[in-house]
C-alpha cells in the first residue's frame, strides 16, 4: 500500500507504464511501439501526452525515435538516465523505503562522526521544525524537517549519502505537501526527532539508529 500521494503528470505516468511494460519482456530491443494514435487509445490520453512520454523515454536512452519510420525499443535499460529522473519514476513504496534505509544509517554515522558545528545546525532546523509545527505554517514544517535530516546526512561524513539523501528529499518535499492536510503528524513526532538530536549528541550509534527506525515507521507517517 503506498504511504504517500504521487502526484506525477501524465506524460511521466505514461512513460513509467511504458518502462513497466520493456521492463516486463512485452517489447524488446529493436521492437517498434504501436503508433501514436494506438498509444493514445492503449493509454487514454491526447497525442501530447504521448510524445512528452516517449520525448522522456527516448532522452533516458530506452526508446530511439526514426523519422518517418517510428518509435523502437533502443535498451531495456536505461544506463543514460539521470538518477534524478529515475527518482520521479520511483514508485511511492519504493522511494520510502530507501528512505528508510538512508536514514537509519545516517542517523548511526552522524552519532560517531558530528562535530558540535553540525549539532548546532541540527538544533536550528528542528526548532524551526517546532516552531513551525506549533503556528500550523505547513510548507515551512516540511522545510525544516527536511533541513534536519539533510543536516544529518552532512553529519555523517559520508558524501555519497548526503548526497542521496538531497536527491530523495527533493521528491520527499513534494509528497509530503500533498500527504499531509496539516501540522499534526509533525507535532506529534516530535519527541522522536528530540530524541534522535540527543542520541547524535551523546554518540550513542545504536541509539540514532533505533530512534530513526522509530521516526520512519509506517506509524508515524
């Protein structure tokens, strides 16, 4: 069951099932897509649509367009695409779940790794995170919540995972405004964000990762 909402447009739907459907052995390489206006009746939606789609498939590599001849399966993989790209494809299970994988560890490297200039930054977003919770400010709670686990991320030392984390957090930031109709999940984990904080400080590895598995169990969505 997805946990959030994902409100991706129908020219990047179409592509995911496109993908979905290479991915799953009905067309191959070299294969040719049915023309535009068989894909317009297959997927229910405007000529458009259907170029967007196959204009981002074809830029991740996957299809090769002819002129005058067609559409054809180039790869069924996509090695040229963007890891940023892939993420929007990601289906909404899936992205949560190496969100929850990155952040556990991140949360046990930061614990071993954090200098008292990282704990500052952890401590100034998540008391915006609070602040911003209590006045009911919706775009601003995400803001700082994002802010403070990519301030953990920075923590670890790790640059791969900071990195990661960024790129998830961008898509992350998304659902959530659409997930989310108010402040009160973000009030009511917040005893847990306090108590990851406190586990960074004292450098208590094991204790971070427990925490974090706390904060993104399905629970406290």
């Amino acid at each position: 069951m997805d946990v959030f909402i994902n409100k991706r447009s129908l020219a990047e739907q179409v592509a995911g099932k496109l993908q979905e459907q290479v991915s799953l052995g009905q067309y191959k390489a070299n294969d040719k897509l049915p023309i535009e206006p068989e894909l317009m009746k297959i997927f229910g939606v405007g000529r458009s649509t259907v170029r967007e789609a196959i204009k981002i498939l074809a830029n991740s590599g996957l299809l090769r367009v002819q002129q005058g001849a067609g559409t054809f399966v180039e790869s069924v993989t996509t090695p040229k695409e963007p890891f940023d790209q892939r993420l929007k494809r990601a289906s909404n299970t899936d992205l949560n779940e190496v969100r929850e994988l990155i952040e556990v560890k991140i949360a046990e490297k930061a614990a071993i790794n954090r200098t008292d200039k990282d704990i500052a930054q952890m401590e100034k977003h998540l008391s915006d995170r609070k602040l911003a919770a209590g006045a009911g400010l919706m775009q601003e709670c995400i803001e700082a919540d994002i802010n403070f686990h990519i301030a953990i991320a920075e923590a670890s030392k790790n640059e791969i995972f900071a990195d990661l984390y960024r790129s998830v957090a961008t898509h992350l930031k998304n659902w959530f405004l659409d997930f989310y109709s108010d402040t009160s999940a973000f009030e009511r984990t917040y005893h847990l964000h306090e108590e990851l904080l406190l586990n960074i400080k004292k450098q208590d590895a094991r204790g971070a990762w427990d925490t974090a598995a706390k904060i993104t169990a399905p629970k406290n969505y």
